[in-house]
C-alpha cells in the first residue's frame, strides 16, 4: 500500500526509526512531526536526522505531546524491544486518537508473555476507535506470518522448523557488537549471552502456534555461540580462528514433549548460505527458501510502511499480523 | 480456520469438488446438502460419492433449490472453469443467503477480463449480506496471492517472473489428456492447444498487478507444447520421443511495451524439478522457491477449506484473496 494521503509522525530515529521514515517518505507518507529524546537530534529538520534527500520542513522534538497534536493518520513507533518500557509511549500516542504501527518486539504477540500489558493497550486503542499493530521483518513476518500464510495450501500441519540464517557482516556494527563478533567464548558466556540474543522468539513462536491452532504447553529458548573456524573479516571488525562470530538462537513451541514449531535464527559474521527456509511436516510436506533470506533492516521498514495503510483503516483495537489482510509492496 | 460449528453444502462433485467437501468433512464442516447434476451421483450419499470414511445420511440431489433451503453457513462451489456459466448458480446460492467460496477460475479476480460479471454478483452479494470470493491454488494462491505477500518486506518492486512446474505425471489422468500428454504434436496444434490450457492466468496476472499497484497496459498470453525428448510412462499414459508431454503457458503483464509480471505455468508429464518459484527484481531483488511446488489437487482443497471460516465473518460482497485477512491451516 502507499501512504499517499495520509500523514505521519515517527516516534523514535535509531537506526531502524530513520529507515522507517525514509522508506515511509519514499511512499508518500506526509510527515508532521517527529519525536527523539537524543540531544544530537532534537531542533533539527527530521530529513536530516533520517538521512532524506532533502529537509521537509519538520522538527525533531521531545516534546511527544506536541508532535502529536498535529494529529498524524499513523505513528511509526521505534524505540524499544520491551512492551513495558514502550507501553506508556504507545499509550500517549493512542490516546492522541493516532493509529501505530511499532517495531516494539514484544508487541508483535503479547498474548503469551506480556497478556496484561496488551490487553490494557487493546482497551486504550479501542476507547480512542484506532489500531495498534507491533511488526516487523522479525519478529512479524519472517518466522511467523510467512511460515502461517505459506501453510494454506496444506491439509494438515503435523510439525514446523523455520530457519532464519544472517550474515551479520552485512548488518550494521551494533549489530555485528550485539552478537558478539570477535569475542572470546568465556567474554560471550560471561558478557554477553544474555544480552545477544534476538528478542521476539518468544512471540513469533506463540504467533505461529496461534495461526496453526497449535495448544502449545510450554515454549523453550536458547542462546549459543557460533565460533569461527578461520579468520572473518567485516568493515567493522576482524573474528579469529576460535573466537565468536555471532549466535545461533533456537526457540520451540512444546506440545506433550515434542517440539511442533522450532525456530532456528542463526546471526554471525561469514554465515554461510544466508536465507529463510520454513520446513513443514504435514499434509504434503513442503519445504520453502528465500535465497539469501530477507534483508533484516531494509525488510523491517518495508514491512511497517507497507502494512501502514491497511493498519489506518483496521478495526480498532490491538491487532497482530494474523488479523489484518495480506499486505504487498504497492509500486508508488 | 476450522470449520466447527459451520454447516456447508457442496455445489458440484467433479474430482476437485469431491476432495474439497473431503477436506471439509476433515476439518469440521458440517455437509447438510449437496448438489450434482450427474445422474450417477444423484440420490446416493454424498459420503459414498465424495470418499468419505463413512456415509453421513446427506443425499446427492440435482435440486440446488432444495439443497439451499437448509440455509448453509457457507457453499463449495466447484463446477466450471467459466464465470459467465457458473454465474447462475452463484446467483442462486447467493440469493439463498449463503456464503461461497468458489473454484470458478474467472471468479479469482474477475476485474480485468470479465467485470460487469463481477459487478452483478458483488451487486448480489451485498444485497443479500454475503460474501463471495473465488480461490484455489491457482489462480488463487501459487502466481497471485503468494507473491504479493512475499513482496511484504521489500522496498519496492520493479518486475516479478512465477514459475509454476508441475509433473502432470503426478495428476489425475483427465488433467494429463487435458494437457495432450502422448500425442503427436500435429494433434496437439491442430485439436488440443486452444483447449489444454490453464484458465486463470490472466486473472492472476490482474490480480497481481493490483496487489502491487502495477497499472498494465495488457495482458498478453501464450500456449506451446512441451515436446518429451525421451519415453516417459505414467500410470496413465506412455509418451514416446517426439511426441507431446504436456504444455508451457504463459502470461505477461505489460507497461509500456515491457513485461512487469510474467507468469510461466509448465504441466507436462516427467516434469524436471518440479517447483514453484517466484523472482522479484527490486529493492532488494529476492527469489524464492517451494521445492516440488504446492501439490495442484490437495492445494486447491486445502486453500478453499482453510478460507472458508474467513469468508464465513467477512465484510459483505465479492472479495478477492487480496481482501481477507491472512489464511493458514489450523489444526483441526
């Protein structure tokens, strides 16, 4: 969809907030406003801080109240993976009666992990008759709305692996920190195992079970490192032989001991053979890959900018991926 | 989607229509009618003429009248390849009151080459509070509905190619003398090309384009035999050297002179690699397969079922797969 006639404001211009704004200027979006807390950021013109061809004319603020009393169609919201943290922003942004489309990770599916947080939200969008959608390329697409749509030509479902490979030499530098490229194994496990890993398997997992109609008991996750076996170089770092060069995270949906949904998100420098590939088990079996898998950063703008349109005239209420219509890249 | 709670009746018992009221029985329709006009199936049970395990106390009858008059929440409706022949009988399940989900390939996406049929009927359908949506695997899913979704996390689309290659050696035994599999090529050009083809192509093409908001000049659409090069036997048939193995046909969507969609369906027997498989040039470009390709006869049952629920509690009128929300097969 395009955004031709509809205006906007985004809330939040990280690295993934600006490419949010480019993407959403390129299809038509009208800016009116723009919120940052960074000091480097606020007072300039918004085209500059996102990195636009040109500057549109609209300030970066703090100031979220005043961004939106200009009464934008949609908030691109970008700020933060947790749903707690990010709760009172979205709040202050429904209540200003604008729909959201927000890359908050524990937003794509509250219903497992975070049920309260997302039905307080649900309640405070349907008060205010507008829509709140938490997407992206992952989670949001890739291990949970594509594997689900990818299932309607089968009979049955008996078992799912989605594989998500990324070489994330080419993804940004805190990308490539994030996961700890060029640490040691004891630096990873003490440091930052805990901080590595991707946040939203937890949520693409419940997702999928959902769409499968998968009862699931209990879902499991895990973090290890994948150490390089000759040298890795990136524009942004060097990885010996022995040392890490980024994670291989797994997460299961477990009905009666046995893993139905296995998520499998493989980010390192050097990875061999990037892509997407959703495994069935079922009523045929079909297997599917996306050859060098979907760009994670240029993918999760795309996602949020062209779902935008469909999420301002959605019914009203908190909605997941699974609730709206299929969304496609409209040529502008 | 399941069908629980939802009763059905099936419009038309040809091989497609019989595995379409199988899966339904599957997932939890409940058949309180059925409708045929073959006098070998008018009068017996519609589990007997359908394959069920078991008969299920519903009897065949050529009154589609009779059959509506137990008000089913939603009607299979599986009889021609024609919008124009199949638009009486979806006008009188229609006027019934009942849902439709349709295997007609003009219904798919009728706005390009059959729209005031599509007006009269979306006309219909409102008037009388239900929806009407033609689907199946193809058109319906594998060339339309499947590439628009895939074209989520990208930025923009520039073309897309879809290749369809099915092994009709692996299909029923009409659709392998429907694409001329054993005779000459003579035969073929002079009695079989004009009829061998697939119908829907150009109303995947049409529908494609509008997911992707391509404005096309023309569709064009082409048929040619593909000719075996070695024997190749079937269950069904023995095609020597030389002779006809099945058809390669395709379908462009054009702008100015240049092909934006192009859609190649190959159905030949002892086809090789057997896929499907769209190509998106854009931003960024992206190829993606589905190794052996979705299977054509359990596909189209399985994707007709797994909307049905779908179409049961949608907006009133003639939907096309680009208007409802996501689908996917849920445990039944």
């Amino acid at each position: 969809m395009t955004g031709s006639g509809l205006t906007a404001v985004q809330f939040g211009l990280g690295p993934i907030g600006s490419r949010i704004a480019r993407a959403a200027d390129g299809r038509g979006f009208e800016f009116v406003g723009a919120i940052d807390i960074d000091p480097d950021k606020v007072g300039r013109d918004l085209g500059a801080v996102a990195g636009f061809d040109d500057e549109i004319g609209v300030e970066v603020t703090d100031n979220a109240e005043a961004a939106l009393a200009k009464n934008p169609d949609i908030v691109f919201h970008s700020t933060v993976s947790s749903l707690e943290v990010a709760k009172p922003q979205l709040v202050r942004v429904l209540s200003a009666e604008a729909n959201v489309v927000s890359t908050t990770e524990e937003l794509a599916y509250p219903w497992w992990s975070n049920a309260s947080l997302g039905e307080d939200l649900d309640d405070v969008a349907t008060e205010h008759g507008v829509t709140l959608l938490g997407t992206g390329i992952n989670p949001g697409f890739a291990m949970d709305t594509l594997p689900a749509v990818l299932s309607t030509p089968m009979e049955a479902v008996d078992a799912v692996t989605v594989e998500r490979v990324q070489d994330a030499g080419q993804r940004r530098k805190p990308l490539q920190e994030k996961v700890g490229a060029g640490v040691s194994v004891e630096t990873f496990e003490a440091d930052i195992a805990d901080q590595a890993g991707h946040v939203g398997s937890t949520e693409s997992v419940a997702m999928l079970a959902d769409a499968l109609g998968f009862e699931l008991d209990e879902i499991d996750e895990a973090i290890e490192p994948v150490v390089a076996d000759s040298v890795i170089e990136t524009e942004h770092v060097r990885v010996r032989s022995g040392e890490v060069a980024g994670i291989r995270q797994t997460a299961r949906g477990i009905i009666d001991g046995d893993a139905v949904i296995s998520l499998d998100l493989e980010m390192y420098v050097g990875a061999d053979n990037p892509r997407d590939r959703v495994e069935f088990i079922g009523i045929p079996s079909v297997s599917i890959t996306v050859e060098d898998g979907y760009h994670g950063d240029i993918a999760t703008a795309a996602v949020v900018t062209n779902v935008a349109s469909t999420v301002v005239g959605a019914e009203p209420g908190l909605a997941t991926m699974l609730d709206i219509p299929t969304s496609f890249t409209r040529r502008v």
